[in-house]
C-alpha cells in the first residue's frame, strides 16, 4: 500500500512557512483569553461587558473576510498574507501607543483592527495550507498546521502573566502593563510581513487542482453546496463554543465559592494548562487521522465534549475541572476538521468559501458576552450547559451534513 505524505517536496518550504502563520495567530488570541478576568479585577467590569473583549474581535472576522476574499480572488494568496500582516502588526502598535489613554473602549477598536488582520490571514492560510499536497491528506495538513497554533495558545497566556500581574497600578496607569507585549508583537509581525515580502510562494489556483468534478459542478452556487452551508453554520457553532470555553476557564476555576484553594495570581498558568490539551488534541488528532476517517474522529470528539459538558456545569470540585480540561482536548480537531470539509471539491470557489466560513467566526463574537450574562445572573458553572446544543449540531455535521450531494 502506498503510503501518502502529508505535503510534497515542492510544496514544503510554503508549507513550512504558512505553518508558522498559526503560531502567529495563536499567539494573539491566547493573550487576549487572559485579559477577560484582568479587566474585570482592574476595571471593576461585569463578565458580560468582559466578554466585548472577543466581540471586538471576532466581529472583525465577520466584517473583513468578504473583503479579505475579494481581495485574495483578485491578488493571490501571498499579498492576502502580507495585508493580514501588516494590518495585525498596525493594531498591535495602536494598542501600545494608545495605553496612555487608559481607555477600555480605545482598546476595543485596537482589537477589531488586529482581528481585520487575523481574518485575513486566517482566510488565505487556512485553504491554501489545504492545496499544498494531496486532496487525501488535506484534513490531516490542516490540522498539523493548527498544532502549532495550539501551541502559540499555550504560549500567551504566560506572556499575558505579564499584563494579568499588574492589579496593582494607582489610576491613571491600569492599562500600562499593555504597552510592552503588544508593541513587541507589532515588531515581530511586520518583521515576518518583510519577510513574506521577499519571499517566494507558489499562487496556487483553485482552477488548475479541481480535476475531480466538472466545470459545471464545481461553478455551482456556494449557497446549493449543501456540505458547505452546513459547514459554515457548523463552523459558527463551533467557534461559539471554543471562545465561551476559553474565556470562562479562568472565572469558572478561581471561582472562590466552588475552588477556594486556586488562586487568582496562578490563572494564567491554569488556561495554559488547558491550551497544552488542546495542542496535544490537534497534533494526535493529525496522526490518528492517517487510519481513521476525519469525519468519524469528528462525530466521536464532539459527542464526548456532549458528555462531558454537563460534568462541568455541576460544580463538582476536581470532577468538573478535569472534565472541562478534557473538553480542551476533545475540541482541538474540530476547527480545522469543519473547515477542510466545507470547502472540500469547490474549486474555483474555494477562496470566496473560505471567507464565508471565516465569517461564520463571529460566533466567537456573540456568544461570551451571552455566556457572561448567564454567569453573572446564575453561577460560572451553570454557564458551561450554553455550548452543548452547538456541540450538538457539530455532532450531526460530522455524521450527516458533511456528505457532499
């Protein structure tokens, strides 16, 4: 039998390279998980308003990935990448230079400015990193390249240890501890965009892969892509889900009436805790995927994360938080899973689908200030019960919706 690699020879300097395009995101938003209980404690703010944090966001990634698409569709791959760059390095800036104004507001709209980055480049690398070897093999790619991502997750949260440590500052200088990390990632993220600049990449187009179907099937109307419209609700669920998850852990584990022994100055290293599970989920998940069918690993994943979900919400001590630890775990594949299998044998319709299931991102956007809201009029605990019915959906996706007809 032979044996099918995860990309080419010629394909794996761009591969190499894209990869480390989700370390990069990854390294974004595991910060931005720990500042949720930081601005609570600094600002006095509710969980809900803290929850405007991944509003501000995710909603760039509704607001930007059609234009992000077009963008793509008319320039290629490689100028979307170095757009999303510089756009992610600019709001980084913004955010360091604007501190002084101690403005939780200001910094909302520095992050829908990184977010307008991150959704551009979610939108090239995710496809792209899918066409750099075999149609066989693209789900198993994906989800190596989200492994390092997962691991980028691990990562900001200890760098986040920085800002998360500053509960102290008199007025007028709450927001300061910003200033250092993210005026260090602008650096580095314009330092790689004049890399990518003078970089050599392969434009690879849609058209010249898509031997599989014919020209009228695969000019098709996104929307009578049946996997594809499923793909982006299910993708929508999922995020939901994922952001709720992440934001929460802090406030659900340093709760005092449930787990008076964790304290809060070690929250940080409790989300990096979770963010190793999900990482070691991805990188397992790729490997199992070289024997057993993406699509079947989904179905048995998310209907665990259904299990264990009610674990959570009943408060039990190290019960409920080795469960949510293990939810960490169980949901690592499920992003980059739901993506390779909507945009699966669209063709030349593959960049617009992409932004449209990178749209479907704002899920990430809606659903923490209405976990917050839950928590705040109930208990952290009780909160964990809002994800199961997306999970629920991604369970049926996984078993039924993904079947291209």
């Amino acid at each position: 039998m032979k044996k099918i690699t995860i990309t080419t020879r010629e394909y794996l300097i761009p591969f190499i390279l894209i990869t480390a395009l989700f370390f990069l995101w990854g390294i974004a938003h595991g910060m931005l998980d720990v500042l949720n209980k930081h601005f609570q404690v600094i600002l006095k703010i509710s969980k809900a308003k803290s929850g405007l944090i991944q509003f501000a966001l995710y909603f760039a990634y509704f607001s930007m990935a059609l234009p992000a698409g077009y963008f793509m569709k008319r320039f290629g791959y490689k100028k979307g990448i170095i757009l999303g760059l510089l756009l992610f390095s600019g709001g980084a800036f913004l955010v360091a230079g604007t501190t002084s104004l101690q403005s939780f507001w200001i910094f909302l709209i520095c992050l829908f400015i990184i977010g307008c980055g991150l959704a551009t480049l979610e939108t090239a690398a995710n496809p792209y990193t899918t066409k750099l070897g075999s149609t066989e093999t693209a789900e198993r790619r994906i989800n190596f390249s989200q492994s390092f991502n997962g691991l980028a997750w691990t990562i900001g949260p200890l760098i986040g240890i920085y800002i998360y440590g500053d509960v102290t500052a008199k007025e007028g200088e709450k927001l300061n501890s910003l200033m250092l990390p993210y005026l260090i990632i602008g650096l580095v993220v314009f330092i790689i965009a004049l890399m990518f600049m003078k970089t050599k990449l392969p434009e690879i187009t849609e058209e010249e892969i898509s031997n599989e179907k014919s020209n009228s099937e695969t000019l098709k109307p996104l929307i009578k892509n049946r996997h594809f419209v499923l793909g982006v609700i299910a993708q929508f669920a999922y995020v939901a889900a994922q952001t709720g998850i992440f934001s929460y852990l802090i406030n659900f584990i340093t709760d005092e009436k449930q787990y008076p022994h964790f304290e809060k100055a070690n929250a940080p290293y409790f989300l990096s805790v979770g963010f190793i599970l999900f990482m070691t989920g991805r990188m397992t998940g790729s490997y199992i995927m070289s024997f057993i069918k993406p699509t079947k690993l989904l179905a048995v994943y998310s209907a665990i994360c259904l299990l264990l979900l009610p674990v959570v919400s009943l408060g039990i001590s190290w019960i409920s938080v080795i469960a949510l630890y293990l939810v960490f775990f169980f949901m690592s594949i499920m992003f980059p899973t739901i993506f390779a299998l909507g945009i699966k044998d669209l063709g030349p319709n593959t960049k617009r689908a992409s932004s449209f299931i990178v749209m479907s991102i704002v899920g990430g956007a809606l659903f923490p200030p209405v976990m917050g809201w839950i928590a705040d009029n109930s208990t952290m605990a009780m909160g964990f019960l809002t994800p199961i019915p997306l999970f629920a959906f991604i369970f049926y996706y996984a078993v039924k919706g993904y079947k291209i007809i």
